[in-house]
C-alpha cells in the first residue's frame, strides 16, 4: 500500500488518528462521516497494508524523569555495509535511543537520544560509544528548549 492508494476518507482518518488515537471506532466513523464498518475495515486495511505502524501513547519525558535530549552525531572509521548495520543494530537495542538516522554527507549516523541527566548521558556514551573501535567521532546537541515536538505527517 502506497500513498496513490489513499482516497480522501483514508487520509481523514489518518489526521484524526495522529492527533489521538484513542477514539473509538465510532467516535473516528462519525467524525469522518463514514459508517463504523466503513471505518473499521479501512482502518484494519491501512494497518495490514503498512501505512498505520502502531498506536502509541506520547509520554512526557519531564515527567518520567528523562529530562536531558541530545541529538548526537556519529562518524565510524569504516563505512564498509556490515560495519554500518553492526553499529546501527548496537545503538537500536539501547532504549535511550527514540531513534536513529543514517545520513549523507556529514556524519554516519544521528541518533536521537532521552535520558535524564548528563552523568546518564555520558554513562550511554561511554556504553555506545567509547568502547566501540569503529567509532571515529562522536559530537553531541544537548537541547536547552524543545519549541516544538509533533509525531504527525501531513497527508
């Protein structure tokens, strides 16, 4: 499934469930103007098809404790495929990282990472990335304000 294969009711349903996934079937039916079997069978079909990843509650990291974001650059020494895919796979299993960016040109990798203070921060660094030997170069953004923060993707 593809962006072409989604009609006007699809996409409708798409911007409501990003903004809160938590309406009922027929509470997103009725604001959509469709049926609820209408719904419910596009729905099941955007899953299956790819387009709907998952539903996710969006945690407010202050109020968990995860106060500190960095946004980390990473320059490995060699480039060859398995050595990218090791690193990439090393730093996907820690949890700190809410995600991971293979980029061109520049760095290797940008990593967004959440963790809830500095001395947590350089424990995931010493963790990920001091003791890797492929690991050139590592330049970390810590974020003094975040003005916006948005899950959503216009369609």
């Amino acid at each position: 499934m593809n962006a072409n294969d989604l009609d006007d009711v699809d996409r409708r349903i798409l911007n409501i469930l990003q903004l809160d996934a938590s309406h009922t079937n027929a509470e997103l039916a009725e604001l959509v103007h469709v049926s609820p079997p209408t719904c419910l069978r596009r729905v099941k079909y955007m899953t299956e098809g790819g387009v709907i990843e998952r539903q996710v509650a969006i945690v407010a990291p202050e109020k968990v404790g995860a106060r500190l974001t960095a946004i980390v650059e990473i320059t490995l020494d060699v480039q060859a495929a398995e050595r990218m895919d090791e690193f990439e796979q090393h730093v996907a299993a820690e949890a700190a990282v809410l995600q991971c960016y293979r980029v061109a040109p520049g760095p290797d990798f940008v990593l967004i990472v959440q963790v809830a203070d500095m001395p947590a921060y350089h424990a995931l660094a010493h963790r990920l990335f001091a003791t890797r030997t492929n690991v050139r170069n590592v330049k970390a953004y810590f974020s003094t304000f975040r003005s916006k923060f948005e899950t959503r993707i216009a369609v």
